[in-house]
C-alpha cells in the first residue's frame, strides 16, 4: 500500500504543483498590492472585533478554528522533516510561501465568506460552496467535497494522530493504542457538540498552546542567542544553492519547502474558507484579512520557533531522498518531532521530550477538530440536509481514523496526509484562479468604503456578483458606522 500511495504523491506533488502554489500566491500578492503589508494594522484591528450569532461565530474564533486547522503536527513534525530531507534552506522556502500564501488566504476566504449560505441553523461555507454559486460547476464542486471529505475525515486525521501518539511514547513510554483510545474518546466529547463547542475549545486552546511554546523557542534561542547570525546565513545559503554542502540539493530545499510550508499553513489548500465561511461579519473581505494573518502565525511565528530550535541546537540530520547524508547529528531518532524533542532537552534536559509532547498534543488535537469541521461542512454541502445519519458516519470514521494513525507507521501517515492536502490544493487552486475578478472587485469595494470613512458593508448586487445567497436575501444592513480612515 505504501508504494501506491508514494507513487501517488509523485503524481499529485510534481514540481507543477509546486510551482503553482508559488506562482498563484506571487500573482495575488501582485494583484492586491501586497494586502498583507498594506492592512496590517487592519488586520490588527479585524481579528479581536466582530460579534458572534446563532447562525455564526466571531472573527476571533473563525481565526482560532482556521488556526487550529493550521497549527498541527506540520509545525513541529513538518518542520523537521523539511530540514531532514531538504537541508536548513527549506525553512526559507517555507517563510516564502507563507508570505506569498498570505495573498491566496485573503482571497480563497473572501470567496468563503461572499458564497456562504445558513443551512443546518449555522453558516456553511467553502471552495465547494463558491465553486458550485461562482463558476456554475456542480460536478467540480461535489468532486471537491467528496475529496475533502476523504482527505480531512480519513487520510490527514491519522498524521496529526500518528506524531501525538509517537512523542508521548517517547516522552513517558505510554502505548500508542493507549493513546489513541484516549484520544477518540476527548474528541468524541467535543465533535458531538457541533461547531460552537469546537469553535469555544478551540478559542480557548489555540492562544494558550501556541503563546506557551513560542515562550520556550525564545528561552532555546537565547540560549543560542551567539548562533543566530550562523543559523540564518545557514538557511539563506542553503535556500540559494551557496552553501557548498546544500549545493546540490536546491531542488529538494523547494520542494520540501513548498511542500511542509503548504501542509502547515495550508494557504491555498481550500480548508481555511470553511472557518472563514463560520464568522459573522459584514463583510467579506474583513475574514479575508484576518485568515492571512492566520498564515503569518502558523509560519512566522510558530514554524520559525520549530526552526530555530533545531538549526540552533544542531539537533538535526539531513538525508535527501535518494542521496547519501550530509549531517549526522542524531542517531536513533526518526525525523519528526524528535528532532525537536532532542533540541528542547540539550538546554533543558528532562523537559525537552515532556514539553513537546504536549504540545504537540495540543496542537495536534485542535488540528484534528477542524479537519472534522471542514469534513463535515463538506458532508452537509453534498448531503442537502438530507441523510443526517451520515454525520454520524463521518465521526465514527474520523474517531477509527485516529486510532488508526496512532498505531501505524509514521510513514505512510504522512504519505496519506500528503495525498489528502495535494488534491485539494489542485482543485482549489485551479477554482480561486477562475474566481479572480469577484474575490477583487471585493477588496476594491472594501478599500473604497474604508476610504470614505465607513464600517463596510457587503452589497453583492452593487458590485454585479451574482448568487451570493445569503447577502442578497438574509443579510440585514446595518447603518454604516464611520471608523478611523486605514491607508
């Protein structure tokens, strides 16, 4: 099974894909005048505003939901490998993409939140909804729901599970299986609680977990603090092919780049539109700017920390595929989180293992409470609110999914997961592309409000966009409040 599925991601992850992710996100970074310099101080302002209904959530809790879908087992787990199989200059490329993925988060999260619609009693939203209202393509848009219902409800659950699993092995010896019946039954408890109840946990876990580990990073790196001028001329040679060890491997450093980078912040990929879709707003490009920042997070912030951690320590090997390694650092110690675990314990010895299993416990587990949500969402698009007992499937599936990951090899896990987010990145791509002039006309109507002293607010039928339901005939139009002018 192992091989079909490699072979797959041969397919799926050609340097085609690797090249329209980067092409894609430099064209709307270009063609939004680098929104995510322009608003940064909206974004600020965008991400702690914003009201919560019966039928949506807050845009701070959409930003949690899309950040626990984002910050995962990529962040720890991710980062290592792109180290171990594309050398320190991956960590640049990942820093690229995030930068450059920011523009394509505005976009596809915008289009979320122009397309959503209130089924179920709550707002439903994503690449499917806006494929099938924007382009006209009912059969594109069952193709991607039926393919995110696979990649979230069964392939990428099992990565997230797999790593929580293998670092508390590591750190306290407990069985996998132990932990994987542990596992199933905390998110049992909260996926029967429908979307509230994951938005609710993940608003409260996601700043705790990602505030705590940045702490440590910090602590790791001013203890390396000397090494910092090294590390960073050691990613930025590396990621050019100036470094005369990397040299020949500047292929694999985009690669695997572009690849973890993408996996961890999934810009691009169509999962962030579905927490986006979630917030009650009034207006879409508001979540647009907010979810662009939630890639800066991911990547920037907690990526970086990972990055730092193990380049500064040298905890870290580096073996291309196919090549023989060019540093051996570690003995014994797979490439994954234990290149961070071992990072950790050289400067804090007995807490390194501890730590980052929990963390990654934490981190992980959020992660697969969205991949449920995004799921789900996709279930009920094709569903029409017809044969609910397949939400029940769904979780019992997500919940064997689980344990499932947490009992087999960290391989194939992450072979899976790359399957999973390869699809929908293609399909999602090639959608938010076809749906340029909407998502701008957008930003530009946003911007123009903005300029004239307005709290925007959304009219489709203004701006000559059709089928965006639910702003066309349940939204109710507030008076437009002045708001300090943005440049």
């Amino acid at each position: 099974m192992e091989q079909v599925v490699n072979w797959l991601n041969g397919i799926i992850w050609s340097q085609a894909l690797i090249y329209l992710c980067l092409g894609v996100g430099l064209f709307y970074t270009l063609s939004t005048r680098f929104l995510q310099i322009r608003h940064m101080k909206d974004i600020f302002r965008l991400t702690f505003k914003g009201q919560k209904s019966e039928a949506g959530i807050s845009s701070f809790q959409a930003l949690n939901l899309a950040l626990s879908g984002r910050v995962g087992t990529g962040n720890i787990a991710g980062v290592a490998t792109a180290i171990a199989f594309g050398g320190p200059g991956a960590v640049f490329w990942m820093w690229l993409i995030a930068f450059l993925g920011a523009g394509s988060a505005f976009i596809e999260s915008t289009l979320g939140q122009v397309y959503k619609s209130k089924q179920d009693g709550q707002f439903r939203g994503g690449p499917a909804y806006y494929i099938e209202k924007g382009l006209k393509l009912k059969w594109y848009a069952v193709l991607f729901a039926i393919v995110t219902v696979i990649a979230t409800g069964a392939l990428l659950p099992g990565v997230q599970a797999n790593s929580i699993a293998v670092s508390i092995d590591n750190a306290f010896g407990i069985n996998t299986s132990i932990t994987g019946i542990v596992l199933i039954l905390a998110l049992a408890a909260i996926i029967f609680g429908g979307v509230k109840r994951i938005a609710r946990t993940a608003e409260f876990v996601v700043p705790f977990m990602a505030v705590g580990y940045i702490i440590v990073a910090l602590i790791i790196t001013i203890a390396n603090f000397s090494q910092i001028p090294d590390v960073l001329s050691l990613i930025f040679s590396s990621a050019f092919g100036g470094n005369a060890a990397y040299g020949g491997i500047l292929g694999a450093a985009i690669s695997w780049g572009v690849k973890r980078g993408i996996y961890s912040n999934e810009a691009g990929q169509g999962t962030g539109p579905h927490a986006a879709a979630a917030a009650e707003v009034s207006h879409p490009a508001k979540q647009g700017i907010v979810q662009a920042f939630s890639v800066y997070i991911d990547t920037w912030f907690v990526c970086t920390a990972t990055a730092f951690m193990i380049l500064m320590t040298g905890m870290y090997n580096v073996t291309p595929e196919g090549k023989e390694p060019i540093v051996t650092n570690l003995t014994d110690v797979e490439a994954g989180p234990g290149y961070t675990q071992a990072a950790v314990e050289s400067v804090l010895p007995g807490f390194g293992a501890p730590f980052v299993a929990i963390a990654l416990l934490f981190f992980a587990f959020t992660t697969i409470m969205a991949y449920y949500y995004m799921a789900e969402t996709n279930l009920a698009y094709i569903r029409k609110n017809k044969n609910q007992w397949t939400e029940y499937v769904l979780k019992f599936v997500i919940l064997g999914m689980v344990y499932y990951g947490c009992v087999k090899e960290a391989g194939l896990a992450w072979a899976l997961g790359d399957v999973g987010v390869g699809a929908m990145a293609w399909l999602n791509l090639i959608a938010i592309l076809l749906l340029t002039k909407p998502a701008l006309k957008v930003l530009k109507d946003y911007e123009a409000q903005l300029k004239d002293g307005k709290d925007p607010v959304f009219d489709p039928v203004k701006l000559g966009i059709k089928d965006a339901d639910f702003w066309e005939h349940e939204y109710k139009y507030p008076e437009a409040e002045s708001v300090e002018k943005i440049g």
